[in-house]
C-alpha cells in the first residue's frame, strides 16, 4: 500500500473574521485541533477590525449578531459599536484557543488541489503548506470597491474607502465629497457633519430607511444576563424569531413590504420639512429590493445648511472637484467613497484551483449551474468549504448565524471522514444542480427579483447569487448534519478512484 502523505496540517482555515474563528473554535470543541487559520491582516476580526468609520455598528442587534455559543452579557447597547464588536471577538477567539492557531500577514495567494495526493497546496505571502481539508471564511463584504470613475486617479485631494477609513485626515473645516448612501454612508453621514466645512452626499438610488430602536442595555438586564443567562437566550430568540417574520416580505409575498414602507415615509415625512429634498429621498422601488437600513439621524444631517444632496450621476473626477450629468462642478478636497465590496464575484474565488486546474471563480461562473451545494461544496472542488458562499447572504437577518449554520455542516463532514477514513469529499454535480435549482426556483418571487431595482446582490447577468431566499431556519435545518449521500467520499492516494462510503 502506498505511503499515505502526511498535510502540513489537517485543516487550513483563510480569513479570521466571524467565520473563521466560529469554524476554528467549533473544529476544536469538537476535537480537531491540527487547525491554522491563514489571516492576510495584521490582527483578527475582519469587517469589525477593517470598518473602523465615525458610526460603525452593526445593524442587528448584538444578542443576535453573535455566536449562539458564546453569549456577551455585556452589551452595552442594542446595536453595538464597532470597537464593541470586534473586542467581542478577540475575547472569543483568545477563550477558545483560536488566536494562537492564526498566521498573521499570511495573504493566500493560491490554493491548489492536488488531486494525486489528495491535498491542497496553499501559497501565501508568507510560505506555502499543504492541508488535507481548506475553508474559506474570506467573508462577503471584505473587499472594498472604488468604482472606476473616470478622471478618479486625477484628484488632487484625500480619497479613501469607508472601510479604510483614513483617521490620519482630520475632516475639520474640510470641503467632503461622500460617494454613495448606503449602509456604511448613512452611518457616517450624521458623525462628519457637524465637523466639515460642506458637505456634498452623492446619492445614485435612495435607500428606505426606518427608524433605529437603539438603547443602552439597563444594570438590571445586565445583571440579568450575567446571572441568569436563559434571559438572554431568550432575548435572542425573540429578536431571531422577530426578524424571521420580515422574510415573508422578502421572499414569499412582497406585497407585505407595503405596510414597512408608509413606515419608512412616516419617517421621512417626520425628519425632512423641504418637499424637493423629500421626493429626492423617496424610493421607486419595493422596499427590500435593496438592503434596508436603519437611522435616526440621517436625514436630519441632510438637511443641516453644510449639507448638500446631489442625485444627478457623476461623469467625471477632476483635480479638486466631482462633475456630475447636468454639467455641475461640485468642488471637493476629500472623497470618501461609501461604495460598498466586491460581492457577486467572489474575490477569494480567484485564487483557488480545482481538480482540473480550474478557479472557483470560473467554475462558479460557468452557466447553468453558478450555486454551491448548500452554499458551502462544489464539484471538482473536494474537501474544499466557502464560508458565506453563493447564496448564503441575508437581507433581513443575522449573517452570523448563516454562519454558523455552514460551520455545524462542516464540522460534521469532518468528523464523518474521519469516523470513516476519508480523504477527499466532492459534492457530486447532480446534487449542485438540484440545489441550483431549488435556490433558483424560490429566488423568483422575492423582493430582490421583482422589486423593480438594480442592487449589488445581482450579478451581471442579474442573477441573485448573493441571498438566501428562504427562511433562515430552513437553511439552519437543511445544513444541520453531513449528507453523504450528495457527496462521492473516497479514500487517498490508494483509493481515489473508488467511493468508499455512503
Ligand atoms: C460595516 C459593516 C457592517 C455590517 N453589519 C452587519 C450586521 O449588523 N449584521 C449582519 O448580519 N451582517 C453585517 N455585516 C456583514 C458582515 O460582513 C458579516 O456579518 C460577517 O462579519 C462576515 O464575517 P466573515 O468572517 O465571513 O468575513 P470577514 O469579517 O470579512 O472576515 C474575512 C477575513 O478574511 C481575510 N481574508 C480575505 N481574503 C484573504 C486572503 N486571500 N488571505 C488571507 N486572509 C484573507 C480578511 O482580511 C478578513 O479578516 C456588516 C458588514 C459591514 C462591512
């Protein structure tokens, strides 16, 4: 019998952000332990160490946006601030021995299956190593974009991305050009207005936008969580179930969304006096089509006198000024683009090679079949696992615990290959295709299919590769346990070529 070759490690985990440091911590609970997470920054925490803006926070509230195995009493509000967050998950990652498995600076360069000896070959900035099984926790809003506008590379001025804010730049007395309102945008807005000198928000599509039930978490809840910690899996569960309620707006009759949305007008109506001002605020679209966000004080920073709303189309970027389609000059020194992430192509994708040398990113762009099985496998990609994969996003509840969802699934593949002596599990095509399907299928109806607008969930051939378009307990349930029965398993290098077990 052949030598069996012996990974470097059994499980290379890239990215350190909810996903990784759930999976790592979930491998260990569940005795995997040879585990290295690959992080190309210099600390843990991915989009809570990376969105550091004026306003950062998260808009599920912290009960939720958490892991369900490690509750924070702590809370100090209902939505918590970034820098809340992010030592949320250092403490989490140092008490479950994740912090000391990650290689910090370490950029995954390319991931390579090796389909001989059954391993991945992964390069990264600092070395390469191989591992039996690879995980991709790159996460789905980690990589900022800057539309290429043109004359951008032209500005004489301060440019940066909210999620690389530049706290270097002092923003007092400055003339700021804000590129986008989004859900970073609406944060910030209301925190740098009172400090600049003007203000120009360019908006190309109105977001609806509710108003935010934020409060400070009282002594007696926290005393409450502390010493009685069933209050808080019961505060998490009315706020999981609550939440749950809004995908039937989202994804089973849009319609519903109509009652949400003289919600959202009341709120205009209520903030914004100038009519002009509050028909360029109103949406066209049905509410969910795009995210939905939340904020008491946005609108009212638009209408402060340094404020000022531009929703005509940039064309162009000159040395201290932004031109837009009406033949406008809006002068500018600082340009902060809230312009959101490359989402829809998937950037980790690039960079990892299947069994026939191909990337994933090109497996998953070749048509028909564009879904991973479950969101997480994919054929011709074995013993490969994408956290926050195609079709794992949600408009209307905890990513988290999406996440957590593929991060059981996972760690039951792991344990039934190693229950049974396997080394290579490859979602077969016919289960991708079935799963492509049904996703398909029930993405027809939803909101972001037939709300009549162009958000960043559709690809460029306007398919939803981003959502779920589901319940997320139906994805919870659906992921609950390894299915075998979708997979070939087989056993390495002896045995590739034969399915060993079921
Ligand atoms: C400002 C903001 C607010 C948000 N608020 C909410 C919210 O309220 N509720 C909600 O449900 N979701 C929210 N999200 C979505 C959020 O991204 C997810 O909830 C979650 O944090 C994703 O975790 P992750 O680990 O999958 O990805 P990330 O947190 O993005 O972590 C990915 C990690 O992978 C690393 N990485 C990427 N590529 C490589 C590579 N090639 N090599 C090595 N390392 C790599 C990155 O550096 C990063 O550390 C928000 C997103 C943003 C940007």
């Amino acid at each position: 019998m052949p030598d069996v070759p012996v990974p470097d490690v059994t499980v290379a985990i890239i990215g350190s952000g909810f996903g990784g440091i759930g999976m790592a911590a979930r491998l260990k609970r569940a005795g995997i332990t040879d585990v290295v997470l690959l992080e190309r920054a210099a600390d843990l925490g991915g989009t809570w160490r990376d969105n550091t803006y004026p306003g950062a926070a998260c808009d599920v509230p912290s009960h939720l946006y958490s892991f369900s195995f490690a509750p924070n009493p702590g809370w100090t509000r209902s939505f918590s601030p970034q820098p809340e967050i992010w030592a949320y998950l250092r403490r989490v990652a140092a008490a479950e021995g994740v912090t000391e498995r990650i290689r910090f600076g370490a950029e995954v360069t390319a991931a390579r299956w090796d389909p001989a000896t059954c391993l991945w070959h992964v390069a990264t900035s600092t070395g390469t190593l191989t591992a039996r099984f690879l995980i991709s926790a790159t996460g789905p809003l980690s990589d900022p974009l800057i539309p290429a506008i043109p004359g951008l590379d032209t500005f004489a001025g301060t440019v940066f991305h909210s999620a690389a804010w530049d706290h270097d730049h002092d923003l007092t007395g400055r003339n700021v050009a804000v590129i986008g309102t989004g859900a970073s945008a609406i944060q910030f807005v209301p925190r740098i207005q009172p400090l600049v000198g003007r203000l120009t928000v360019f908006q190309r599509t109105p977001p609806w936008i509710i108003p935010r039930h934020d409060r400070r978490i009282s002594r007696l809840e926290h005393w409450l969580f502390r010493h009685a910690p069933v209050t808080q899996r019961i505060a998490r569960a009315g706020i999981y179930w609550g939440r749950e309620s809004y995908a039937l707006g989202f994804v089973k009759n849009p319609g519903i969304m109509r009652r949400a949305e003289a919600l959202a007008l009341g709120h205009l109506h209520r903030q914004v006096a100038d009519p002009d001002l509050r028909t360029r605020l109103t949406p066209s679209y049905r509410m969910g089509c795009k995210r939905i966000l939340i904020a008491n004080d946005y609108y009212p920073a638009l209408t402060q006198p340094n404020v000022s709303l531009v929703t005509d189309g940039i064309t162009e970027i000159r040395e201290k000024s932004v031109l837009t389609s009406d033949g406008t000059s809006h002068d500018a020194d600082t340009l902060v683009f809230g312009t959101g992430f490359h989402v829809s192509d998937f950037p980790a994708a690039h960079r990892i090679f299947g069994a026939d040398g191909m990337s994933l990113a090109d497996r998953w762009s070749a048509k028909p079949v564009r879904t991973a099985f479950r969101g997480t496998t994919t054929p011709g990609f074995p013993n490969l696992f994408v956290l926050t994969g195609p079709n794992t996003g949600l408009g209307h509840n905890s990513q988290v615990f999406m996440i957590e969802a593929q991060i059981r699934y996972v760690v039951s593949a792991l344990a039934h290959a190693a229950g049974h002596g396997i080394d290579r599990v490859e979602a077969r095509p016919g289960a991708q295709a079935a799963y492509d399907r049904m996703v398909q299928r029930k993405m027809r109806p939803t909101v972001w299919m037939t709300g009549g607008c162009k958000s960043w969930y559709l690809d460029a051939d306007g398919r939803n590769v981003s959502l779920w378009p589901d319940f997320t307990w139906v994805y919870a349930w659906q992921t609950r346990r390894f299915d075998p029965a979708n997979y070939d398993l087989a056993r390495s290098p002896a045995d590739v070529s034969g399915a060993v077990a079921r």
